[in-house]
C-alpha cells in the first residue's frame, strides 16, 4: 500500500508536469503586458479578451483553420464512415489491403506525408492554398474515422437489424432507420477527431499551405518577434471549448455505457 | 492521364497472384513503374536566356489593368510602425485599402513557398512583395515571376529616388523592383552581457561568449561573414574559400560557441537573453530598444559588413497591381520616406530625408529632437562614404550551378 | 440483383475513401520518389534522370542528423516507457471510479495546439525565464547557463508531447488483466516483485508494443521540439528535410531523405507490425 501512495503522487507529479505549460499559457493571456512583447508578468488585466479579435491577420488565420477543420471533418467523416462501415459489416477480399492503407497512414511520419503531397501538387503544377491543405488533411483523417467506426459496427448487435427486416424493412430503411442512428455516436467522435487533428496540424499544413496561414502556422511565424497575448487568448478559449465538448459528450454518454 | 494508368497497371502487376502470367505482368509492372517514375517532373518556368524583357513587355503587362481600391502587401517584422501611420493616411487619401502583412522571415523560405503558386500561375494573395537582392531575387526574375514596373506610373520615384538606388546591379534600369530601403548587415549585442564593447567579427568566434552567440540561418549572410573573417571579399570568392569560410564556420559551432542559426527570430533571442551577440540587421535592434526600453547596440564590424536592399516588386500574377504601383510612389515622397526612416531605422533609398530629418528634429521638442537629431545623424541611417567603404554586396551568382554549389558547401553548415 | 447488389457493396462504400487515400497517400510516395531520382534546379524546372547519386551525397551529407534523430527517438521512447508505466499501472490498478477522470486530466494539455505548448516550454525554459533567471540571480547558476538549445531540452519535448500515447496503450493492456490472475500469482509467488516480473510485465508487453511504436516514429521524425527547444546541435533529419523542401527548394535531395527517413521507419514498423499483429495498435490509435 506504501508503494501505490507513492505512485498515488507520482501520477499527479506527471499530470502536473503536463498541465505546466497550459497553465502559462492561460495565464499569460491575462498579462497586462505594455505592448506585443509577452515575456515577463506585469500584472492582471482582462483587456486581451476584450480586444481577441484585434489582429486582424490572427483572426483571419483562425477563421481559415475553423473553415478547414469544418470541411474535413465533413468529407473525412463521410469518407471514413464508408471504409469503417464495409470493414466491420462485411468480408471481402482486399480487405486486407484496405487495413494496411489504414494502418500505413496512420503510421506514416506527418513529415514525410506533408513532403509526399508537396511533391506530387509540384508535380502536377497545382497551386498551394486552403484546398490543397483540406486534401491532405483529409487524407489524414479518413484512417481515424474508418477505425472508430469499424470499432462501433464490429459490436453492433446485429438482432436489432435482423428485427428491422422482419417486420418487412428494406435494406436501405433499415440502414436508415436502425443501423445508421446506432454507429452515428462512432460518426460523430470521427469527425470530432477529424476536426481536432485538422485544427491543430502543423507539419503536414506547412508544406501544403503556399502563402495561406493558419492558426498554428500564424502562432509559428508570429514567434520570430514574439508572441502576442492574443494567441494566449485563442489558445485558452479553444482548450475551454475543447475541454467543455469532452466533458458534455463524456457525460451524455456514460449511463449509454453501463446499459452495454 | 496515361501516367495513371499505367500505375493501375502496376498495382495490378504487384497484386495479382496467378502465375503463368505473373511474371509477364510483373514485367509490364516494373516498365510501367520505371515509366510513370519519368513521366513526372517538375516543370521550370526559367527562361535564362532572357533575363531582359521583351522591349514591348511592359506595355502588355499592364494593358487593360485597371486601378482597383485594396492592396495586399507581404513584408518583414520590423519593417513599419505597428500602427501604420503611412498606411493610414494613403487610405485616407486615395481610398485604397492596405492589407500590410509581415509575412517574409528569410528570402528562401518565402520563395519556396510562392514558387508552386506563381508557377501554376496563380496569385499569392499579396500585391508587392518586399524581397532582398540575394539569390532568390534573381530564381523570381529568371522564372519571369516578376512583374515589369511601369516607370511612368512612379514619379515621384524618378524625381526623389537616390542615383545609386536607380541602377543596381542586380536589377539595372529598375525593370522589375524599387528599393524600399537598404540595411547593413553587421553585429549586434547587449552590452551589460558582453561586458565590454564589440568591434570585430573575430568576437563571435570569442569562447568567452560560449552558447550566447547567434548567427544567420541564410546561407549568404552566414558565408559573408565567415568569409569578410578570414579578410576574403565575399564578391571575388573562390569555391576554395568558401570551403575554408564553412570550416571557420564549422569551428564556431563545434566548440559550442555558437548557440543557434536564425532568422528573423534572432531579435527576439536577444530580446530574451538567449543570445548576447548576434549576427543582426541595422535598424532592428532600434526599434527593439524604442518598442522595450532595452540598450542593445549595433555595430558594423572592422573587418567589414554587407549591404543589401530589400525591394518592393509585384508578383506576375497580382489582381491589384496598378493599385500596387500607387503605393509604391507613395513611399517615395520625402515627407512619407522621412517618417518611415525615422521609424524603422534603416537606410532610405530617398536622400532629401536628411534634410527634412533636420528640419523635424529642429522643430521637435524633448524625446522627440533627441530621437529625430540621432537618426539624422545615424551612420546606419545615412550612412558616409567611409561606411560604405567598409560594406560589402552580396556576391552574384553567374550560374544557377554555382549557387547550387554554393549552397552544397554551406547548407550543411546551417543544418549539420 | 440484390445479391450482387450485396456483393458489389463493401467495393462502393470503399471506393471513395480508398481512392482518396490512394491519390493523396500512395501516389505521392511514388511522386516523391520519382522526385528523388531528376535533376535540375528550382528555376529551370527538374526533369527525371534515374540519378541515384544523390541518395549517396545526402546521406553522406546528412547521416549524423539521420542518426541523431534515430537516437533522440529511442531515448526519447525509452524514457516515455520509464515515465509512463507507472501512471498506468496506478490507474488501471488503483484508479478505482475515478480512472476516467485521470486519463482525462493526461489528456487535458493536448486541448491546447502543438505548437503552442511547445512554445510554452521555451517560454518556461528560456535562458532570464521564470525557472532559470532567480537561479542566475542566486548565483547558483552560471550566467551562460541554458537548457535551450540542449539535446536534453529537445528530448524532454519528445517527451512531453508524446507522452498520452505511451500511457493509454499501456493502460488499455493493464487494465485489461483480470485482477484474480494477479491474486493467485501473488499467491503462487508471494514475493510482489517476482510476481509483477513474471504477470504483470508480460501482460503489459503488448501495450508497451503499441506504444512504442506510436511515439518512436513521430518522435525520431519530429522537427517542431527540435526547432523550438533546441539549437544548431541538435538538428533533427525533419528540421534538414523541412529546409530542403521550404527554404532551398532542393526537391532531389529532400526527397531522397524523405524516402530514406521512411524506409528506415516504415520497415521497422512493419517488421515490428507483422511480428506482434496491427490489430492491438489500430484499437489503441481508435481511443
């Protein structure tokens, strides 16, 4: 028992370890800093978040990043629900290959992803801008989605559907009607995921990117001057919302979990 | 596309399992392969040959362009005052809107990232760019990514523009740039660290500053100094010297020396103490000082610095460029040159400044004489003709081979 | 009709995303290597040579970066083992009701942008900071005394940013064991240490598996933490590859690194992959 008090302190050691650099983060948003430069405490004020939207550029890159996410989430949640529908319902051949694209893209380093996509819109002589980074962050994204989902459809009780067609459904209606509203929970954390991978990607948006910036490209190039209270202020309100989304959707789902 | 598919015939040719055939199809797999290997290719938009324009490319540029009332404009930190008086006050005037972006940190980064745009002919979302002399600005000319300038359209320019200003080598006759302002590449560092004052090259290579000394990731303004150190004039190098300047390089950072390469960023490393010494661009480290009460200093040093100009240009593919134009001449008139110099610190390409600089600092009282008098006199400012003895150019690459082996010598350098 | 309807259907649901992955995914690896193998320069365009030298002059070049990079990955994978198996195995075992809203508080800092909470580091860390300038001050540290810039600090960045992919995988396999196998090995060896040796630590191998393979490839292909937290000594292959493509546009050999940064970790993964099966690390990565 002595040994799980220690490791009782260790882990909230390690959870204070990891939440350090939020807690600057936060905290340097209500620095009542002089000018743009943000390095050393000069008291509390709430000024930042009245003026969040005062650089005009930061908030242009944010709104960049929100539309990006907002698509991907959309396509790659299509796209994914389909690979991860076919791969939990059904046996098919190729299905093996389809598994290992998954899993080599969800291996794949970020970095050489980015690279490969550089080359082939060099390649074919696109130009670099807001679709250009939506496409590689779909890509991404359609590996996370088809697996949550494939994790939901492997334990759907199939008796539900079976009913379903008893009772004279067609496929498609049953599809519709019974199977669609029991993986839509796995749908909806897919393109969660897909919105919070995209939003906050940096390796594979740099090299996709061209002159387009967003939230974690403008905070990258904004560090060599230094860093605005501003970001401080983005940052703290997207962790809030972030935050507040996984508490909701955790709670709202706990009780479905002890009834399975 | 034929590439595509005889890549589908290839994946064919790598999945497919039945034998009599296998072999034939791993065959046509691997020609296909080899094949669609050669078929891609990055196309050139270099046209080397003609680094002059067509006599009648102006007037074909600028044809049924019409002024429109925006301007996207990317250009370097520090290089405005943040509030944007000058921007303010156009706006006001001629009813075009300014979007003013620093955008550019380092001239090879922004050149790579509008090259895949400008060659697919597309706009950059900017409508000058501010761009320095270097190597990069000759890959935008020789990729005819440039814009031919209207010189008629910039009067004020022909009336107030320096003469040294208005042929420089690297663009002679202004056919596709004007300057925005020049600057002195040269040493900068915080006294109340160093201990002592700074006056020579041979101080960045002091062990006594070990880990506290910056340095310039561009490979040409880190190879001028390893070079300008060893008293080789960066312009008449040879491969053999430059092979001697990377290892003096080499030394700097393999005896722990040197704390880091940077660019833009290095002002905020000697804002925040990483850095005591670094390699630092002249009219930086005074707008640090006004914007952060701090007291660094900016020497150019014995053995000499560099002098380069960053210049406005418009992209080829700009939607707003007779708008682009008018700010441009704008910014050559002296009371608006005056005020920016006075900002920004560095060297403007107007001469009648200095005297309206005078005349201000005359009329001014208490911090603000103090400020105007120091840049009225500033060598960094204004700098003399001893001052310019002592400055070097950028070397001119003859070939885009011999910046590729420039590059090979030095890029291991900045990343090794 | 409709059987073939059925049979056709797994085909049309993967079709779209699989084409997708195929151009975006696969294509471009061949892009990229083809890529590798043209010459020319950024002006002239590059044109297809089969020039295989240039994998040789950019490993010659660059094989200290490779090598770093492998290093920094491992000690980096090593050390997210040591950190992170203890707040596992605390959680699974003793977490009780609560074990969700631990896991949540580890997850907590990753609401916040990679970028950002590496450059929060550099904020804490840096040389006058918050940590290191009242220890300067005090005299108990010399004046030219800095963490940034050193492989610790990069390594210690790996460390953080990658650490809830160490502890999850981890967890899932601890918590899976069935607490009456750790009862009766207590029984059988009664001496703790033998029993987490010879129970526990097998049992936990598979998630030590997947977690090691979720944070060496992006650690050892990392370029932010090195980038922010470190210094010209501590480059990273990324932060090469990444100057190569987006500061001097040399597409041959940035692609030829590329190609050789993933062969190196992508066989590694397979290999790795195949011998202790994908399915434990596809479930992992669905958390």
């Amino acid at each position: 028992m002595r040994n799980s008090r220690a490791l009782h302190i260790y882990t909230w050691v390690v959870v204070a370890w990891l939440t350090l650099p939020v807690a600057v983060m936060i905290a340097f948003g209500f620095n009542d800093t002089p000018g743009r430069y943000n390095q050393t405490w000069e008291g509390f004020t709430l000024k930042w978040y009245g003026r969040v939207f005062g650089i005009d550029a930061l908030t242009e890159a944010l709104l960049v990043s929100l539309v990006i996410a907002i698509i991907t989430a959309v396509v790659a949640g299509a796209l994914g629900t389909g690979i991860g529908y076919a791969l939990g319902r059904y046996r098919f051949r190729g299905s093996g290959t389809v598994n290992l694209i998954l899993f080599a893209a969800m291996s794949a380093p970020e970095l050489v992803m980015g690279a490969s996509l550089l080359t082939l819109f060099v390649s074919m002589g696109v130009g670099l801008g807001v679709t250009t980074i939506s496409v590689a962050h779909i890509m991404f994204s359609i590996s996370f989605v088809s697996v949550v989902v494939r994790a939901r459809v492997l334990t759907l009780d199939r008796s539900l559907e079976e009913a379903a067609a008893d009772l004279g459904a067609t496929g498609w209606t049953t599809f519709w009607r019974v199977t669609f509203p029991l993986i839509l929970p796995a749908v909806g954390s897919g393109m969660m995921l897909a919105f919070a991978l995209s939003i906050d990607d940096f390796v594979v948006t740099n090299f996709t990117a061209g002159t387009t910036v967003t939230f974690p490209l403008w905070i990258w190039g904004a560090t060599r001057v230094g860093l605005p209270p501003q970001v401080n202020v983005m940052g703290t309100l997207i962790f809030a919302v972030g935050v507040l989304i996984a508490v909701l959707s955790g709670v709202r789902s706990r009780p479905r979990r002890r009834r399975g | 596309m034929n590439s595509l598919h005889s890549s589908g015939q290839l994946w064919r040719g790598m999945t497919q399992r039945r034998l009599g055939r296998r072999d034939a199809l791993r065959m046509g797999g691997l020609a296909s392969f080899s094949a669609f290997l050669a078929a891609c290719g990055v196309k050139g938009q270099g046209n080397p040959g003609a680094s002059a324009p067509a006599p009648d490319a102006v007037a074909k540029f600028w044809e049924g362009k019409t002024a429109t009332k925006h301007v996207d404009v990317a250009s370097w930190p520090l290089y405005m005052d943040p509030k944007q008086p000058e921007l303010k006050a156009f706006t006001s005037e001629t009813g075009i809107t300014v979007n003013y972006q620093e955008v550019i940190q380092e001239m090879g980064p922004w050149f790579a990232k509008v090259q895949p745009q400008l060659a697919a002919k597309q706009p950059i979302g900017f409508d000058i760019q501010i761009i320095t002399n270097g190597v990069q600005f000759k890959q935008f000319k020789d990729s005819g990514f440039l814009a031919p300038l209207d010189l008629a359209k910039l009067p004020n320019y022909a009336k107030n523009a320096g003469p040294a200003y208005k042929n420089e080598a690297f663009d002679p006759g202004n056919v596709y740039s004007v300057p925005w302002t020049s600057g002195i590449t040269g040493i900068a560092y915080d006294p109340a660290k160093t201990g002592r004052e700074i006056t020579k090259l041979a101080d960045l290579w002091d062990p006594k500053f070990k880990g506290k000394v910056g340095m310039f990731s561009d490979t040409q303004e880190l190879a001028n100094f390893g070079l300008l150190v060893l008293g080789i004039d960066p312009g008449k190098s040879t491969p053999d010297d430059w092979k001697k300047a990377a290892d003096k390089l080499k030394e700097q950072k393999s005896q722990g020396i040197l704390r880091n390469y940077y660019d833009q960023s290095y002002i905020d490393a000697l804002g925040k103490g990483e850095v005591w010494i670094t390699q630092a661009w002249s009219g930086d480290v005074f707008q640090k000082n006004v914007s952060e009460g701090k007291n660094f200093k900016f020497i150019i040093p014995e053995e000499g610095g560099t002098i380069w100009t960053d210049n406005f240009s418009i992209p080829i593919t700009a939607p707003n460029a007779v708008s682009a134009l008018t700010l441009i001449d704008y910014f050559y008139r002296p009371e608006v040159a005056t005020d920016v110099a006075a900002y920004i610190n560095y060297v403007t390409p107007v001469p009648a400044t200095q005297e309206l600089m005078k005349q201000k600092a005359a009329a001014a009282t208490g911090d603000d004489k103090k400020t105007l008098t120091a840049v009225a006199e500033s060598p960094l400012v204004f700098p003399t003709e001893a001052d310019y003895a002592k400055l070097h150019y950028y070397r001119n690459f003859a070939t885009p081979a011999e910046y590729q082996d420039f590059q090979r010598v030095f890029e291991p350098v900045v990343l090794g | 009709m409709s059987r073939l309807r059925r049979n056709l259907a797994p085909y049309l649901l993967v079709l779209p995303g699989g084409l997708w992955l195929l151009l975006f995914f696969a294509v471009p690896m061949i892009t990229m290597l083809s890529l590798s193998l043209q010459q020319g320069d950024i002006v002239n365009g590059y044109a297809f040579t089969g020039h295989w030298q240039t994998y040789v002059d950019a490993i010659g070049n660059y094989r200290t970066q490779l090598f770093r990079s492998l290093l920094y990955g491992a000690i980096a994978t090593i050390a997210l083992i040591v950190l992170a198996f203890p707040v596992a195995y605390w959680i699974a075992f003793y977490g009780g009701r609560r074990k969700a809203t631990y896991l949540f508080l580890l997850l907590l800092p990753f609401f916040v942008s990679f970028v950002l909470r590496t450059i929060s580091w550099r904020q804490i860390l840096t040389d006058e900071g918050p940590v290191l300038g009242p220890l300067k001050d005090i005299g108990l540290l010399g004046d030219s005394f800095h963490v940034l810039g050193t492989p610790f600090a990069v390594i210690a960045g790996l460390v953080y940013n990658f650490l809830p992919f160490m502890v999850l995988p981890v967890y899932v396999a601890l918590e899976r064991i069935d607490p009456r196998v750790i009862e009766a090995a207590r029984d059988l060896y009664a001496d703790p240490a033998t029993a987490f040796r010879k129970v526990i630590l097998p049992l936990a191998l598979p998630g030590v598996f997947a977690g090691v393979l979720m944070t060496f490839v992006p650690a050892s292909s990392d370029y932010v933490n090195s980038a922010v937290l470190g210094s010209s000594s501590t480059t990273m292959i990324g932060q090469v590859i990444q100057a190569q493509y987006l500061a001097t546009a040399d597409y041959p050999t940035a692609s030829a690194l590329s190609f050789v940064l993933m062969a190196v970790l992508l066989i590694g993964v397979f290999t790795y992959a195949r011998a202790l099966g994908t399915e434990d690390v596809m479930k992992v990565a669905a958390r």
